[in-house]
C-alpha cells in the first residue's frame, strides 16, 4: 500500500542513492582508477550522508526530509 509518507521516504532514499552513485562513478572516472572502485566510494558516500543528516537533520534519523514528512517523525517514541 502506498501512501504519501512512504511515497516520499523511498523517494529520498532512491534520489541520495542515485546521487551518491553517480557522484563515486564519476570521482573514479576522474581519478582514472578501475570503475569498480565506485561501490566502495558509493558506500562511504553513503556513510557520510548518514552522518552528516543525523547531526543537522531531525535527531535520531538519516533522514534529509523536513520532519513534517520524514516517517520516523510520525511515530511516538
């Protein structure tokens, strides 16, 4: 079943795993090191993101969505 808030979490998720993605494929392309250089790059992309939206972003989460509609907003804790 979809619903807006997961419309909206899996939509981010997808956007900043694409991003990251391209940013890493691109970094090894210019570095004209091995393309498979871009997964682990991805990865550390990905850890930095994380911790970077867990610092600025609403506490507790990853999420770079406002907390209006992040999904872990929603729930009592």
């Amino acid at each position: 079943m979809s619903t807006p808030t997961l419309l909206l979490d899996a939509g981010e998720r997808a956007a900043w795993t694409g991003a990251q993605a391209a940013v890493a494929v691109l970094a090894t392309d210019l570095a004209d090191i091995p393309v498979w250089w871009a997964a682990p790059a991805a990865l550390v992309l990905a850890a930095a993101k994380g911790w970077i939206a867990g610092h600025l972003g609403r506490p507790g989460t990853a999420s770079t969505l406002p907390a209006t509609a992040d999904p872990a907003s929603t729930r009592a804790v």
